[in-house]
C-alpha cells in the first residue's frame, strides 16, 4: 500500500503545473510586470542570507517599478538564454553655426554576450559614420558603418537601411563590454538643414523602421537589444563535474551555448519548467499540449513521454506523423466506411503513395471537410454531376460513418436508406444515364479486392445495401 501511494504522489507531482517564473521560494517573482526566473534574482530569501540568485553575474535590482542589471532596464528575461534589455543612443549634434551641441558615447558592461544573432548595429544620418566597440582580453575591437547623403532619401529608402540616411551591419560573436559612438565627416550646412544630428544604436532585430523624420529628429532616446546569457566560462564537457554544476533537476540536461561562453540548463525530453530549480524539470502533458496522436487515434501521457493507440475497429499507430488509426480490414461493422469513402472519392483508405498527411483517408477527409476543403478530394464525376448542397449532404453521412465508436455509426442499411431517400427525392441527380458503369461495374468498384487495404463482410444483408447505394450511383435503372 505504501509504494502504491508514493507512486500516486510521484505522478502528482511530477504532472503539476509548472510555475510561470519559478523564483527560488521566499523570493521576488517579478518587478514592474517583467517575471525573474531563477537562476537571476533580486536579494536574498525572506528571512534568510540565502542570494535569490545563482551568482553575482545574475544579480538584480528593482526600485518598485523597473528591473535593473547594474544601470540597464530589463524588459523581459527568457530561460532559453535570452535577456532583453535597453541602452542610450550615442549622438552627435550641431547648431547652425556648426558647434555642437550634444556628444553622448554610451556605453554598457553586461556580465554576458551581446547576441550577435538578434541585433544589429545601426547608424542613422547623412553625414554619418558610427562605431561599435567592444573590450575584451586587455584589447579593442571594433565594427560600424557609413551613411552619407547630399539631400533627403526618396521614398525607395524608406523604411530599410539600406545604406542612404540609414546603414547597419551584423554584430559580431563575443562582444561583452561595448561603447556606441556616432561620428560625423565634420558640419555640412547643406546637409544640416534636414540632418543636424548623427546617431548611432545596437537593437534588436526588426525594432527599428527608419523614416525621413528620424533624420531630423530621431523619435527614441533608448533602444532595446538582446544578451545572449550563460553560465560560468565552462561548457558541458567539464561543468557537470564541478561542484557549482548549475543544472539541479533530475531531469534536466547541460546544453552548450555553441559560442564557447559557458553553458546553460534545459530540461530533459518529455519535461518543462525550470531546470535551474532542484525539481524545476516536470512532466509535460503532450496530449494536451501538441496533441500528437491522430484525431480518431486515443493518447496516453505518460511521466516524460506519451503512448498513441487506436482504438477498437481501427489499426496503425495513432501518431499525426505517422500512419494514424486505419479501418481494420474484413469487418463487417466497417462496411459503410469503406463504402462512403469508395463512393465519394474513389481511393484506398491507406496508401503510402500518397503524401504523409494523406495517407489514411478516414482522417484526410474529415479534416477536409471540416476545414471547408472537400471538393479537393472527392472523384471529379462526382463534382461535375452534383451540386455543392448536394455533396455537403452525401458527405456529412459518410462522416458519421467514419465516427470512431463503432456504435455511432450508421449500419449499412441506414446509410443506403438514407442515400435512397435522396434520390427519391430528387436532391441526388447522379447519374441517370450520365455514366456508363452499370450497377455490376459499381458494386466492384465499392467492394474491394482481397488484397485491398479494406475489407467488407459478404453477408446477404450487407450486399442487399450495397446494391442499393449502386443503383443510387447509377441513377436509379
């Protein structure tokens, strides 16, 4: 009895709800609406000396309203590695006499890297040049761009920096401590008159969308750009052996930034939460979450995976990427589903020849027709010889047919009941001698061979109602 309950209770557990932030306990889960997932932190624990964050590098401040890394605003912090924060743009102004009047050089000394895959470096003016540096190793390196125009960019320059009142280039790897400075080729009062200002700025990709304006008046004062951020300077070769490994949950794994600037946590696959926490990594819901098995195929979550199968009258493996559930073959319970899916679109209910999403034909026309998508699969004989109302009628039956309970679906006498009643009443007009197949040729089109995909049960009743849905399809001789 007891390992039956501490299974119960592991299970539980492990299948909670995974916290949004998940700061350590005892400390502050967000600042001014931005969350602070551990490993950063802000103080210590409540009532304790205990840091709330991993180590100094990830150390935070918040004055009530805004979150702090050292002089910059955070704005959003990802556990993926990502932290968003914003710096000044450096100018260089000028009055009309040529003195300047603004020179601002800002710089900033984040403990991490500045993604070279999510900013760029940007200049904006037509008397521009604009540096960014970067201090590392007791060394200076540098990258920039050049902008210059005699009068304003026409409309083709609007919106790009292409080069003409804007210009940018990529960031490159590494850069940790940077300086922004924007530079002039020295005071044009030509260009002064619409341009009296130089401006250089890193930000994050797709931010900025120059205009004319900004030449005359750059709309921002501060730009937001993305660290990359790790941990330590080691990667997943040494730091699992290291006494401050940072990765504490069970299952969790160490994962290389790929820049050679330390490593970083993630939990394993099958888990989601915070890796940085002992317990951190729980189980992940892939029924609920991806939902990866087939519509009619039955999911079973299990701690860190998950199970499809079909249910009863069906076979395949129950995967959206896979085979998904097929009719079983030789069923008699299944005869109206072969017949509804022969009758309307003339092809096998499984077929590897087909695209992957196509392969079972139960589930491809379902999704079809309810995505408003059936005239792409039915028989074109059918399409020229009915009329939209007409096919959406025949379809919704053949869709009851394809129900995955055995008992919800319609027996084979109903369905050719109540595809006789609608050529009866002549809101089924296929056919009448429009087609040459007779009612003999039709029935073996429905009826498959023994080494068809589908099989039917040749019971007398059966066949009695499928001769009735043949002479429907030929128009009732």
């Amino acid at each position: 009895m007891g390992i039956k309950l501490a299974i119960v209770f592991m299970i539980a557990f492990a299948t909670s709800a995974v916290a949004g932030a998940q700061p350590l306990s005892g400390c502050p889960s967000s600042c001014g609406g931005v969350e602070i997932p551990y490993p950063f932190g802000v103080g210590t624990q409540e009532g304790t000396t205990n840091n709330c964050f991993l180590d100094l590098s990830f150390n935070l401040t918040c004055d009530g309203t805004k979150l702090w890394a050292n002089t910059s605003q955070v704005s959003t912090i990802s556990l993926q590695g990502q932290l968003e924060l914003y710096m000044p743009i450096s100018r260089l102004c000028y009055n009309e006499s040529g003195g300047v009047v603004a020179d601002e050089q800002p710089s900033l000394a984040p403990a991490f890297t500045v993604s070279n895959r999510e900013n760029k470096f940007i200049s904006v003016g037509c008397n521009t040049y604009g540096y960014l540096n970067s201090f590392k190793n007791n060394s200076t390196y540098s990258t920039g761009c050049i902008s210059k125009c005699q009068q304003i960019p026409d409309k083709e320059n609007t919106g790009v920096c292409s080069g003409i009142g804007c210009c940018q280039v990529d960031i490159p790897v590494g850069m940790m401590n940077i300086m922004v400075d924007a530079y002039s080729f020295g005071f044009d009062a030509r260009v002064w008159a619409f341009n009296n200002c130089s401006y250089s700025f890193v930000a994050k990709n797709g931010w900025f969308n120059f205009t004319v304006e900004d030449l005359r008046n750059l709309r921002y004062k501060m730009t937001p750009l993305v660290i990359d951020w790790a941990v330590g300077n080691q990667t997943c070769e040494t730091a699992p052996y290291s006494q401050d490994y940072a990765c504490r949950s069970y299952n969790t794994e160490c994962d290389d930034t790929g820049s050679g600037y330390g490593y970083r946590c993630k939990c394993k696959e099958g888990f989601e939460g915070n890796p940085y926490q002992p317990d951190g990594c729980r189980d992940k819901d892939e029924c609920v979450e991806t939902k990866p098995c087939s519509p009619n195929g039955i999911c079973n979550n299990l701690i860190g995976s998950y199970e499809c199968s079909c249910p009863d009258g069906y076979e395949g493996d129950g995967r959206n990427n896979g085979i998904g559930c097929s009719l079983k073959g030789n069923s008699g319970r299944n005869t109206s589903l072969m017949i509804a899916l022969k009758l309307l679109t003339s092809k096998r209910a499984l077929s590897f020849d087909r695209p992957e999403e196509e392969r079972n034909l139960s589930v491809y026309f379902v999704s079809s027709l309810n995505e408003g998508r059936l005239l792409q699969i039915l028989d074109n004989h059918i399409i020229r010889q009915a009329n939209v109302e007409q096919l959406m009628e025949v379809a919704n039956i053949a869709k009851r047919c394809l129900m995955v309970k055995g008992e919800d679906r319609p027996t084979m006498k109903e369905v050719a009941m109540e595809l006789e009643g609608l050529r009866l009443t002549e809101r089924h007009p296929w056919g009448y001698g429009n087609t040459q197949t007779s009612s003999e040729e039709t029935l073996h089109l429905l009826i498959p061979d023994t080494g068809d995909d589908v099989g039917v049960n040749g019971t007398n009743t059966e066949i009695d109602s499928i001769k009735q849905i043949s002479i429907l399809w030929d128009g009732g001789r």
